[in-house]
C-alpha cells in the first residue's frame, strides 16, 4: 500500500476542529484567557516608551498561556491526531504549528472582538461626557501612544462587562469552576480602576502613571519570567503526551 | 502469517493490570469477548497507540511500530467504543476533513453506506442517536480502506435491522484475504455468525483464544438434572439453575441417560469459561 502523510493544513484543520479530544472549554480558554492577557500585557506595557517591545512581549506571554491552556487541555482519549498515518517527528512539529496557529487566531479574534467593543464603548462614552474624553494623540517624545481616560475606562468596562457574563453564563449552567476562572477578566479591569483613580479623573494619563512609576522594568521582567515559566510548562506537558510509545 | 503479534503486552493501573498475549490471524475475523472491566478495551487503545504500555511488544503484520508509523497507520483503522473525532462537526464537513487525511478514503463507498443506513450529512454528529454515531464511526472506519480493521463494541446500541447490515458489510470487508478484522462485543450472536476465531479475555489475561470451529468440534454443552461423580470430574464452568446443572465439557462423545448435549454458542461458551456458578439462587445467602 503506498504511504500517505496528511498535508499541514489537513492537520491544523484537526486540531483546530478540536479533534484533539481536548476540553473545550479549556481550548476556549486557550485563545480567550490567552488573548485577555496578552491585550492587558500590551495596554500596560504601551507607556514604557517603545512601540515594538510592548507588543512583542504581550504577543509572547499570550502565546506562553495559549500553549499551557491548550496543552492542559488535552485528555487521554482516543482522538484522530494521533491516529494520523504521519512520522512521530512530523507529527510533534505539525501540533506545534498547529498549536501556534489556534492560539494566534484564537489572540487576533478575541482582540479584534474586545477592541470593536471597546471602541463602541468610548464612542458612547465620547457622546455621554464630551469633557472627560481626549482623545488618542501621539507625543512628540518618540511617538509614544498615550492612552486616554476614555480608553481606559472603555476597557475596564468591557473587561468588568466580558467576566459578568462569562460568570453569570456558567453559575447559570451550574459549572462553577469554570465560573471562578471567569472571574479572571473582571480581575483584569481592577487595574484599569487602580490606574484612573492614580492619575486622577480629568488630567491624568496612562504615559504619566507608568513613568511615576520607579523601577517599571522590574514589572517587565517579572511579565517575562512568568511568560517563560508558562511557556516551558505548556511545551512540557506537550512533550509528555506525544512522546513515542516505547513498545 | 498474522496480523498483530502481542506479546506480554502490559498496562497497569491502580487497581488492574492487562497482560496479554495472543495472535490475531490475518484474513479472519477474531471476537474478543470478556466482561466489562475485563481489559478488551485497554487493549485495543493499547494496539491503536493511544495507550501506554509499560512493557511487551506489538508487531503489526510482522513490522514494529517504531520506524513503520506511516505504513501501519496507513493500513489500520478503529471504531473506538467512543468517537474520536470532534462530534459538533457535521459529516460532510468530517467527510471532507477524513479525504484530506487518508487520501485512500472511498468517497463512493462513504456515500454508498451513508444512504444505505440512511444518515443525514448536515445534521451535527453530536446530534445523532447512539446507533447512527456507532455506524457513523463503522462508515468512517471502512472507507479509510486499511487492511487490519479494529472493531470495539461497533454493534451495540443499533436496531437488529442495521445490525445485520453491519454484520454483512463486515463480512464484505472480509471477500479480501488480505483483510483481518478484530471485533470486540457483548453480542455474542454477532460472533456466531461471522467469527472465525473467539478470543476470551478475563481480568486482563487472555483466557482462551481458538478457532471457532475447533470450539465446535471440542467441546459440548450438556445439562443434567443431577450432577454425578463422574460427570463433575469432566464438567466445566457449572452453572446451576433452577431446571438442573448446565457445564461444558472436552469430552464430545458424552452420552447417558438425562443428559442434553448440543454444541455450545459464543455465549454459552463465554458464561461457562468464566467460571462456576452452582448457586441456583442469587440470593441464597443474603
């Protein structure tokens, strides 16, 4: 019989049609949680005066949770993935791909989704209280973006508004666990308050807060260790369930 | 020749452990039987890959695993006793997902079958009745074309109609010799019809693993209204009931007055191989 290998594609169509046999809510959580955290990674970091840096970092602590989500997903049962007339080398480096692929699609979906809401949001606020707005402007230092108080109270609300619903959808359907992993959005809008109430209603902004801020590279670095930790644990939990079976 | 050689195959859990070797002939249709809990799942998972062995061996049509994983995933297909594919998706779409992964897939024999039992292509599979998911998964397996078909349970839950349908398709699989196919069932009339070879699995150990006509031709199934010396030293597996004693034995010629002697089903044989039961009534020591 001549021998077939599944193409790439075919493969990350597998897994991103959840043929991995993973829990789905944990796989939602992959791209979800993934994405709550990276976008919160990138607002915070957005301040420290480097456009690339911020956004590289978030995209690399979203990813680390995406891996870690997806590869705690994973369940012991049969599942086409591993059922694929496919090399052992191949099949570890397609699911890494393919582990890539659902996570950043899962990261650019959720983004888009939570920004257009945010901006709906701002645009409503905008026309609610016109004399608390400013809008987004660049300075002139290094074109640093700074973010307005209207931004930021957009994006506590919808993160406060993202974690409610979750919250009240699963307390609703009895699955109270994944109810207190829901509580992580509305834990990620606490910042967003903490943040306005230190610059102060009216003039304040996020570029100001962070540079009163001491020692801001040590929160960067703590982002990062923890994004690599994530990271290694993702990737060894993978490691362990594709691991050839000796016999 | 044989199509899997299974050699001290072990998997441990807490509380059970499988150990189990035995030879699944090629161009035959085998039946593991046992009870629940008694391992012939663990060990098709085992088989498939998607269960760790702690020690033993397989060798799929005399080639290991290791260095062979195209050729044997190629040529090997299983309906697990649960879907192992994502069930929220619709058959065409898993239809189109299987043809990109096995580009062997039989599309005319895919809609052949998908007519014959008369399944709905846009309606998710998760949706489905239990049957039509276990013949869903059956359709799946046969039109990937392999050449070891491995079977867990795919009867269960479908009505007598579909059954027999099931029944023959397999043995359609089997006009090929170069096809084998393990089967793994509770329906022991299944068995009856189509096995070629019966394997008895008990707690994790293979108790029994012989050619279904040598079953016939060995042994006998006799029932007696009393229980002599001399029929005990060649009974085995008694079962009595309230009409008298039931056992099997190895001696074929058995004869006497009082004693019914027939040749024993699948089912009979796998009742009287797992033991003795000489209580006639279940709550006689309560």
């Amino acid at each position: 019989m001549k021998n077939f290998h599944p193409s790439l594609w075919s493969y990350i169509k597998c897994v991103n049609g959840n043929n991995l046999n993973v829990n789905k809510t944990a796989r939602s959580y992959a791209g979800g949680a993934s994405a709550l955290f990276g976008a919160l990674f990138i607002i915070f970091l957005f301040p420290l005066g480097n456009n690339g840096m911020p956004i590289s970092l978030g995209f690399g602590f979203m990813l680390s949770l995406g891996f870690l989500c997806l590869a705690f997903a994973i369940q012991n049962k049969p599942s086409l993935f591993a059922l694929m007339p496919i090399t052992h080398r191949r099949n570890v480096l397609y699911f890494f791909i393919s582990a890539l692929f659902l996570t950043v699609v899962g990261f650019v979906i959720f983004l888009v989704a939570v920004w257009l809401i945010m901006l709906i949001v701002a645009l409503v606020i905008l026309i609610a209280a016109r004399e608390w707005i400013f809008v987004i402007e660049a300075t002139e230092e290094a074109s640093v973006f700074v973010c307005t108080q209207g931004y930021l109270i957009a994006a506590a609300i919808v993160f406060a508004m993202i974690g409610l619903v979750l919250i009240i959808s699963f307390v609703k359907r009895g699955k109270l666990k994944y109810a207190l992993l829901a509580l992580v959005p509305v834990m990620v809008s606490l910042p967003f308050y903490i943040i306005i109430a230190l610059t102060g209603i009216g003039n304040g902004n996020l570029y100001i807060a962070f540079n009163e801020v001491p020692y801001s590279w040590v929160y960067v670095g703590v982002f990062c260790a923890i994004a690599v930790g994530l990271f290694a644990a993702g990737v060894a939990r993978l490691v362990l369930y594709l691991r050839p079976k000796e016999y | 020749m044989y199509s899997l050689e299974i050699e001290n195959l072990t998997v441990a859990f807490e509380r059970f452990t499988m150990n189990a070797t035995v030879n699944i002939r090629k161009g035959c249709i085998t039946g593991l039987i046992g009870r629940n809990g008694a391992g012939k799942s663990t060990l098709i998972k085992t088989i498939m890959r998607q269960q760790d062995a702690s020690a033993g061996h397989i060798l799929y049509d005399g080639k290991p695993f290791k260095g062979n994983e195209v050729e044997i995933l190629n040529k090997i297909a299983c309906v697990f006793d649960v879907p192992h594919f994502n069930v929220a998706l619709k058959p065409k779409r898993l239809f189109k997902l299987y043809k990109s992964i096995y580009p062997q897939f039989d599309a005319e024999l895919y809609e052949k079958l998908m007519q014959k039992f008369e399944l709905p292509s846009d309606i998710r599979v998760n949706k489905f009745s239990f049957g039509m998911q276990r013949k869903y998964c059956l359709i799946l397996g046969l039109c990937q074309r392999p050449e070891i078909l491995i079977l867990d349970e795919p009867t269960s839950g479908i009505d007598p109609y579909d059954r027999g349908n099931v029944v023959e398709l397999i043995q359609e699989f089997m006009m090929d010799e170069n096809h084998t196919v393990l089967f793994s069932t509770h329906i022991t009339e299944d068995l009856d019809k189509i096995a070629d070879y019966i394997v008895i699995m008990q707690n994790g150990k293979i108790t029994l693993n012989e050619e279904k006509e040598t079953i016939c031709e060995n042994y006998r199934l006799v029932q007696c209204a009393e229980l002599t010396d001399e029929l005990k030293k060649q009974a085995l597996g008694v079962q009595k009931s309230m009409f008298g004693y039931t056992f099997l034995t190895k001696n074929k010629d058995i004869s006497g007055e009082g004693l019914q002697v027939k040749v024993p089903t699948v089912e009979e044989l796998f009742i009287h191989t797992l033991g003795e039961n000489t209580q006639s009534d279940p709550f006689e020591d309560l």
